[in-house]
C-alpha cells in the first residue's frame, strides 16, 4: 500500500506525536509499503531511510516552530493548510498516488477530509490527545485509532464516536546499551552515592513541571544526593530555567536539552527512577520507554498513565508538589519497592513490543484500503 503521513511539525521538532509517527513509517516501510510524509521544512527528517519519501512545505515568513499561545498561529495554519492543499494538487498532477492518508491533528485532518472529497482517497485520524475541534474533525475519518483505552472512552463518552485501539509500541533493541559508553556518561553525570530522577518531555505548560522543581526544592533539603534531569526543549524553556536559578537548584535539576534519539537510551540507563508530571496525558511514550530501561516509574494519577503505568510505578495528586515529593522519597527510600517496580516495569514493557504492534496497524491501514 501508499500511505502519506501528514504532520505539520515532524519535520520540524520532536515529541510523542512525533514519534509515533515516524516509527509507524519505518515499519510501515520495513514491511515493503509505498511511504511519504509530507510536513513543514524544518531539520529533522534528514536521517531518514531514503526509500521513505519527505515532501517538505516551505515556512512562511517570521513564522515560529512553537507559537501555540500566540494569536499569529492561526494565521500560520491557515498558510500552512493552502500551501499543503497546493503541494497535494501539484502531487497529483504529477503522478503521485496515495491509497490513503494518515493523519494526527485537526489541520491535516481538513486538508485530508477536502482531498478525500477530491480524489476518493480515504483517511485515518490517529487520535494523539482530545479537544472538541478534533472530535470534530475525527468524525469524519474512515477509521479512527486510539492509543489508549482512556482516549477512547472519552471520545466514546462525549462525541459517541468509536475507535479502534492500538498502542503505541517500543523498540527493545534501541535498549541493548554499549556498557563502555553508558559508563563514560554516568562518570559525566553522576558523582558517588546521587540518586538521578530523569524526565523527558517537550517543555511546555501541559507537562507541569514547575512542580517537578517545588519538589526537587523541597527533596533537596531533605537528601542532596537526589538529582534531577530533564530531557527536552519547548516554549517552558526560559521559565524553568528561571525558576532554577531563583530557587538556587543549579546543582540540583539539570536540564540536559534536546537529546537524539540514538542518546537517549543511555540517559534511561544512568537514571535511577524516571518521573512525569504531566497535567493530562493521553498515553506517554516515555513510560513504555522507562519501561524498557527497566526503571521503576512516578507519574501524575491522571488521564492514561495509571492505565499505561499500571504497577510499573506510583502515582501522585496532580500538580500537588507535596505529595510528588512523598512518593519520591517513598520509592528512593525503599530498595525493596524500587525492585519491585523495575521488575513489573520489564515485564510490562513486552506488551508494548513494536514487532506485535506494527501488525495490527496495518491490518486497520489495509482493511481502510480495502473498505473504501
């Protein structure tokens, strides 16, 4: 089959969405299928495989990759949305031909819906997250996917729309660590007798993690041998480092920056427990990957992530930096429990083995194909 992907911001930065997205087109692409992806020119996507195609929509001027709050971005999408409109139209007068298109997000989802209507081409919503609009706009999809039973509910709950359910799924091979390498950076990282609590997430509001520093603030005066690290970038930048350096945490929470995918695995490793703070999460591909590194898991006790979780970790009150650091000094004082969830989170890990998972998404890509 010929699938195009259609992600404004894969080509431009990373994420969960982000992630999904791409190791469904290599597997895709690994099972011998046609794949494109079409998204915002950016600097990502250079390392691809080249029998995965990118077609790339130019930046409009003084536009910003993360604009989200500001009222500009709405314009932004509207260019971006005729621009993408045109490059399909320009695609299709040339040759190019899609048996269907997989999308993520509301915006591709009405260019996707418009050339549906064009040229007969069917659509699949995967459903990253909730709000109304993309209920809307998924309405109109020939199949919908959910990535967790909680999102499906919802959508179920509120739109009474159904979806099908599928996880998304990890690469257990990307956890088999050069032992040299991995020693070299925890020499870096970590000094004699520091306990390293890692997060990684995209710096944004939604992720919280000015909680995460209320509490390292606190931790910090009860053991400083408890370290933190965060792994990522995001509009939150400025204002987490901000409040690091008012709360005088600098040796303390350490924010490490956009790590590459190949890096990432090793930071899994020289951690000792990996914490999220996430004010709504609707999977978290970050706990499958915790998982796999075998790491006992804190998160917030909303949304998926006591469904994702399960008894890989503990939960604490959302946003309630108190109880965050409860659980934190819970699991870092009891070696008995930290093994405990390490174990569970190994064995939970397997259900979420790309190798499985990859199968059942084609199966719903193909039966779209056939249906149509």
């Amino acid at each position: 089959m010929k699938v195009l992907f259609f992600h404004r911001w894969v080509g431009v930065h990373g994420g969960g969405t982000e992630t999904h997205l791409l190791e469904l087109a290599k597997r895709f692409s690994q099972l011998g299928h046609t794949i494109t992806i079409l998204t915002r020119e950016g600097e990502r996507l250079t390392d691809l495989d080249k029998a995965i195609k990118v077609i790339r929509i130019s930046k409009s001027y003084r536009e910003t990759d993360h604009s989200y709050n500001d009222w500009r971005v709405y314009f932004y999408t509207l260019l971006f949305m005729f621009k993408s409109m045109i490059m399909l139209l320009k695609l299709k007068l040339g040759g190019e031909r899609y048996d269907v298109i997989s999308v993520h997000f509301v915006t591709e989802a009405v260019i996707a819906r418009l050339y549906r209507w064009l040229f007969g081409v069917p659509f699949i919503f995967i459903l990253e997250g909730y709000t109304p609009m993309e209920a809307q706009a998924a309405k109109f999809a020939n199949q919908r996917i959910a990535i967790s039973k909680y999102e499906a509910m919802i959508y179920k709950q509120r739109h009474g729309l159904v979806s099908k359910l599928i996880y998304i799924g990890i690469d257990f091979k990307k956890f088999v660590l050069d032992k040299e390498r991995l020693g070299t950076l925890r020499s870096k990282l970590v000094k004699k007798g520091e306990f390293m609590i890692l997060t990684v997430c995209r710096l944004e509001p939604r992720k919280d993690l000015l909680t995460l520093i209320k509490a390292a603030d606190r931790i910090r005066k009860i053991n400083g041998k408890i370290k933190f690290m965060i792994a990522g970038t995001g509009i939150s930048k400025g204002e987490i480092e901000i409040e690091i350096k008012k709360r005088k945490l600098r040796s303390t929470v350490k924010m490490l920056g956009f790590v590459t995918d190949d890096e990432l695995p090793y930071y899994y490793g020289v951690a000792n427990l990996f914490l999220l703070t996430s004010k709504e999460e609707w999977f978290g591909i970050v706990f499958i990957e915790a998982m796999a590194a075998g790491l006992p898991i804190v998160a917030t006790d909303v949304d998926a992530c006591p469904e994702v979780v399960a008894d890989s970790g503990l939960f604490f009150r959302k946003s309630d930096s108190v109880d965050l650091t409860n659980k934190l000094i819970e699991v870092v004082g009891d070696g008995n429990l930290r093994k405990t969830l390490a174990n569970n989170s190994k064995k939970r890990s397997l259900m979420f083995d790309w190798e499985k998972q990859i199968r059942l998404y084609e199966k719903e890509y193909l039966e779209v194909i056939k249906n149509d």
